[in-house]
C-alpha cells in the first residue's frame, strides 16, 4: 500500500503536480484530514475504521484479474489443495507461469497493460525478473527468516510423509507466483487508481497521501504499532506481523525522502518500546537514504502574519486581479515583505502556496527571477528604470492597504 504514493506522483506527471493537487485539496477538506488523522490515532485502541477504510479503497482499484487471484489463494490457504489449479484460469497464466517456474524475464508496459516475455528487457518498462527475490530474502532481520522456517517446520509436520519431499520446492514456487502476479496485475491497478484520483476525487487516497509525505505519518503509524507490539494478548504471529511492519515504515519513510535518519533516531530513543526500538534502529542502518533537499510545503495562512489572515487573503485576490501580468505574484511578495505580511521563507514557498489559495498552477520561472531582481535592487539600471516605476506606483497604491492588516 505504501509504494501507492509513487503511482501518484506518476499519475499527476511529476511530484510537484501531484503536490499541488493534494494540497489544494487539503485546503478545501481540512475537517476530512483531521478526522482522517484521528481515526489513525484510534488504531492504538483497537479500532480499525480507518485501516479497514483504506483497505476498501485499495480493493477497488484492484483489476478483476487480481480479485480472482487473491480468492484462489484464500481457498487455497483454507484448505482446498486443489485452488492451486485455478491460476491456470487467470488472463495471464501463461506469463505468469513462464516467469516464475521457468525463469523467463517479463516486461510490462504500465500504460497499456501489455507484457512480453523476453531476453532483452527494454528501458521505460516494468521488468520481473524472479532473480530479485533472493536479495529481499538477505535483506530479512534474522527473526523474519527464522519465524518463515519455523512456519515451514511446522506445516511440513502435518503432512503425510509421501508429500513432506516436494513441499519445500512447492513453498518456493508459490511465493514467486505470488511476487510475479501482483506485478503482473499493476497496470489493471494503475488504471483503477487514475480513476480514483483524477475523475473519483478519492478523499481517503489524498489524505493518506499528504499524511505520508508531509505529517510524518509513517513516523506516528510506527507509534501506534509499537503500542501494539508491547500488548500481552498479543500472539506470536501477531508480534511478528507488527515489528516487520514497524521495520517497513521506517525503512520506506528514509528510502524515500519523507523522513530522515535522524528523525527515526528520535523516534526509536524517545517514542516507542525496546522491541520497536530495534526494529527502527535496524532499518536506519540498512535504508539508502534519500538525498536532497524535501520540497518544502506550507499554506499561505502559515506564512501570513496579519491578525485577519481571511482579510488579507481577500485583498491579495484584489491585487491580483489588477496585477494580473506574468510577474503579478513577485510584486505580491515585494509589498508583503516590505509591509512585514509574511513571514522569511524562499520564493518557491511563497509560490507554492500562492497557487493552493488560487486554485491553479502558475509558472515560476518569470516572477521568481523578476523578484530576484527587486531584491538586488538594480536601481541604477537604465534598463530596470520602467520596472522601478512600475513598483513605486504599486507600493503607493497598495502599501497602506496591506500595512493596514497589521
């Protein structure tokens, strides 16, 4: 479910598009957010709304194929040794066969569900290739590993002894039937997702969304299980589940940028229990890091510093719509910094959330490199003379009005 937030990013064309859209929405649905946030709050005290609730959502965007795979492996698991058969059943049997029993490589196009089986995987396409799961089983912290063999002791000892010998290779076959599968699958996926996200408007997609990449959601998801973890009634498959979880979170949120290292640090030495501690600790040292700066995201009523921040908000749409050039915002930003309306942040801050209160993206380039050039000032300039006239018939029409806010 985690790895939903790329499929966004790419839906929207860029993490900046998708940023945008969240935001704007977040602007619109703050009581939605709030009681989003709440209801994973209530997870420490048993109750799973919100979690059954997103479950739901990704279960709708699931391709038929999908759901029958998934039925196959509940009957399956619930006894019917015969489900195994129904897989031959599926669209993509063949392929999905091919790839994990014989070891032949697939690529998948994303955008139109196509998948080929080849021996010269091209760029630009999703390669399965089952040779990928042994470094996933290295990378394991060793009570995974020794819970998985004691799981398959345990089976092997009820089987008669005539099936004990295949077992072992049947066990192997499954989990990269499964792994191929659900990659097979991801294109129905992708398209049921763009539905939610661009035509549905899906609030639980986008909540979770911005709780992930600017809340530090997985860092307070890692609180609530650690919670779980020191629960006596707790059984040892569930102790299991919720530390592989907590190692998931905070393994994910570095790899991806959304939280640091050091961030987790604090997280393992101040918030959580021993066992969750050593979970974190271990992701912490084994996650590559994210490098570069995170895009920064604030709301205009953050930056703001006037006591009617709605009266300013309105005055600014004013001014606006009078200056409605392509340099409009950078005059914006001169007369709110000269008339101390905002607070100290970059231009792209102030851009960024410009375009939420508005509605619609603006481009940067022109009045970022125009208020660059109030800023140095170049009075002197002959060729910057109309431009300083222009600023003064501006701060003498508009400086007493904004400073009036204040």
């Amino acid at each position: 479910m985690i790895n939903l937030f790329s499929s966004i990013v790419d839906i929207f064309k860029g993490k900046e598009r998708a940023d945008w859209v969240v935001q704007t929405w977040l602007r619109d649905h703050a009581e939605e957010y709030k009681n989003f946030v709440a209801g994973i709050d209530k997870m420490a005290e048993g109750n799973m709304t919100t979690v059954f609730e997103m479950y739901r959502m990704m279960k709708e965007c699931m391709p038929p194929e999908a759901e029958q795979y998934y039925d196959m492996l509940l009957n399956l698991f619930s006894g019917n040794q015969n489900a195994l058969m129904e897989i031959t059943k599926l669209e993509h049997a063949n392929e999905i066969g091919e790839c994990a029993i014989n070891g032949k490589i697939l690529e998948i196009n994303i955008c139109n569900g196509e998948i080929t089986i080849t021996d010269t995987p091209r760029s630009g396409y999703l390669v399965v290739n089952v040779s990928n799961l042994m470094g996933f089983w290295d990378s394991l912290p060793l009570y995974n590993k020794a819970y998985c063999k004691e799981q398959y002791q345990r089976i092997l000892s009820t089987m008669p002894k005539a099936l004990q010998d295949g077992l072992y290779d049947s066990i192997i076959n499954l989990v990269k039937i499964h792994y191929v599968a659900n990659l097979v699958f991801m294109p129905g996926m992708m398209a049921n997702l763009y539905d939610k996200a661009v035509n549905q408007k899906e609030g639980m997609l986008y909540a979770m969304y911005y709780f992930v990449t600017y809340d530090h959601g997985l860092q307070r998801m890692a609180k609530v299980f650690s919670k779980v973890v020191t629960d006596e009634t707790s059984d040892l498959d569930g102790v299991t589940v919720f530390k592989s979880t907590i190692y998931r979170l905070a393994h994910t949120s570095i790899s991806n940028g959304w939280d640091s290292k050091e961030e987790w640090k604090d997280v393992a030495d101040k918030n959580v229990n021993d066992e969750a501690w050593k979970e974190i600790m271990y992701a912490v040292r084994n996650a590559k890091a994210k490098h570069g700066k995170p895009t920064e995201q604030k709301s205009i009523d953050e930056l703001l510093r006037c006591r009617n921040k709605e009266e300013a908000k309105a005055l600014m749409i004013e001014f606006l719509k009078e200056q409605d050039g392509l340099y409009g915002l950078a005059f914006l930003r001169w007369v709110l910094d000269r008339t101390g309306c905002i607070r100290n942040v970059s231009y792209m801050v102030y851009h960024r959330a410009m375009e939420v209160m508005l509605g619609k993206q603006v481009g940067f380039k022109k009045p970022q490199e125009r208020y660059g050039l109030l800023n140095n000032q170049f009075h002197e300039q002959e060729n910057h003379v109309r431009i300083w006239k222009q600023v003064d018939r501006i701060m003498k029409k508009w400086q007493p009005r904004f400073e009036g806010l204040k």
